[in-house]
C-alpha cells in the first residue's frame, strides 16, 4: 500500500462525498486498456473495458487466473493509469492526473485488502490501522479513538498489541480490512482477500465484507472463488482481459 501525505495546497479536482450525493456514477471506465510492453511483445491485460459502478454497490469481479481482475482493481483504485479510456470518480476525469494527485486520490478515497494482507510487520495491530490517519495528518488521539473502533468492529479488540506475527492469517486480514476503512473512503477495494485463508477464516471475512455493505460501504471484490463472489449483489466476469458478463445476483 503507498500512501504519501497531501499538501493542503493541492487543488482538489474530485470534492469530498458529503458534497456530491449520487448524482455521478462514483466509477466510471470508459473504453479502459492496459498493454505492458515485454521486449517485442506486447501483453494486452485490459481491452476496451467500460465499466460502471454506483455508490453503495457490492461487486464481484471474477474470472481465471491471468484475466486482468487485479490489473482491473489496481486501475479502479488509482494505483495504475490505463493506457487508453478514461477514468471518472463521481463525475471527474482522473485519467491523466500526476502522480502526487493520484496518491491523493487514493488516500481520500479507496481502501485496499490484499490477499497478502500487506500489514508492516513491525507494527501492532493498532499502529497498523492507525497510519493511513498519520498520512493524513490526523492528532494521535483521534487516530487512536478510530483505530480502536475499527479493531473493534473486526472483533480484534483483544489483539490490539500484537504483532502481525503473533496473530493468525483471519485475524491479520480483520486488521488490514480495519486499517482500509479507517480512512472511511469512498470504496473498498479487495483482492483475492480470502486467498490465503482457511474456509471458516474466509467466511468470516465475507461475513464481515457483507455487515459493511449492509452499513452503505460501498465494494468491489477480485476473486476466482465462486463461494467468494456469491456474496456480492452483482457479478461481473472477465475473460482475456474483456468483461463477458455483467449482471445482478442473489
Ligand atoms: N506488470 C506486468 N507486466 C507484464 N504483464 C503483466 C503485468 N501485470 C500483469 N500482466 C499480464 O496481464 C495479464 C492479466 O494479469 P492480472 O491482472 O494479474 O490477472 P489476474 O489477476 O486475473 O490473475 C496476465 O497475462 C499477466 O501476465
Ligand atoms: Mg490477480
């Protein structure tokens, strides 16, 4: 996860959420490639996506291993620009923004679980879910008071001073799923989040995924699980780096 603090100057070209209620889809690609150039090769991940997701939503994207989701999550998250198409967030074109923006964007706005959980493992849980709020520049004691509820709501209020070491595969996932919320961001963002787990670790993560977004939260999911991606409203697959299918579910 990269994160970098925003100056206060920034001028700030996608406005806060409170300010802008639903009236924009909040993602929107339109005709979104990414091609990686490999010695005289080029590999196509993306083709021509276009894509768009409203606030509140619960997706799953799903499809094979090599299709494109991450590289699709990693785009939808700021963390990767396309080669061509356009990104809009709630109505704002952030396709061509500079990097320092980007970061911005990602700070302000997304969450990210990784299958890996991506916790730093020298700091507790607590410090771990307290430092996108550092980046921010929010006071101790506020940062303090939000980590612990987030812990709390993962139920990790007793592991508060362990290590990642110290806790199990489940447990380091609810710190990494508290950490991408303590931001409140706009969208959650997770990628193969139950991969590395045990089946009754997993459920529990998307038992937890599922309570938020019952709350409002709005997420989108990457898996290859089908059990994983039964739990979102609506199921998007893609195939050689295209969307085949887009519908609602259950
Ligand atoms: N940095 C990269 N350089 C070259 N090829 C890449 C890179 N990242 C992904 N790819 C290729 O793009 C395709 C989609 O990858 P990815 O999005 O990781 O798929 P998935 O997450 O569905 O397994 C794959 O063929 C992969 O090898
Ligand atoms: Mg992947």
């Amino acid at each position: 996860m990269t994160a970098t603090p925003a100056p206060a100057s920034t001028p700030q070209p996608v406005p806060d959420a409170s300010t802008s209620p639903g009236a924009a889809p909040m993602v929107q690609l339109t005709g979104v490639s990414k091609r990686y150039a490999l010695g005289d090769t080029i590999v196509t991940a993306l083709d021509n996506v276009s894509l768009t997701v409203m606030r509140g939503e619960y997706v799953a994207i799903m499809g094979t291993s090599g299709s494109g989701k991450s590289t699709l999550l990693q785009i939808l998250g700021a963390l990767d620009q396309p080669t061509e198409g356009t990104y809009e967030l709630e109505g704002h074109d952030i396709t061509a923004l500079g990097d320092k923006e980007q970061a911005r964007i990602r700070n302000r706005h997304f969450g990210f679980v990784f299958q890996a959980y991506n916790l730093f493992p020298e700091l507790t849980a607590l410090d771990n879910v307290e430092l996108p709020l550092t980046y921010a520049g929010v006071n101790k004691k506020e940062r303090r008071e939000r980590a612990r509820l987030r812990l709390e709501q993962m139920g990790l209020s007793a592991r508060e001073r362990h290590l990642p070491a110290q806790m199990s595969g489940g447990e380091q996932q609810r710190v990494a799923i508290a950490r991408a919320l303590v931001t409140n961001p706009t969208l959650l963002l997770a990628d193969e989040p139950t991969g590395n787990l045990n089946q009754e670790a997993g459920e529990r993560i998307m038992e937890l995924l599922s309570g938020l977004h019952g709350g409002g939260t709005s997420l989108i999911v990457v898996t290859h699980d089908l059990a994983v991606g039964a739990r979102a409203k609506r199921l998007i697959t893609v195939r050689d780096g295209q969307v085949v299918g887009d519908a609602a579910q259950g």
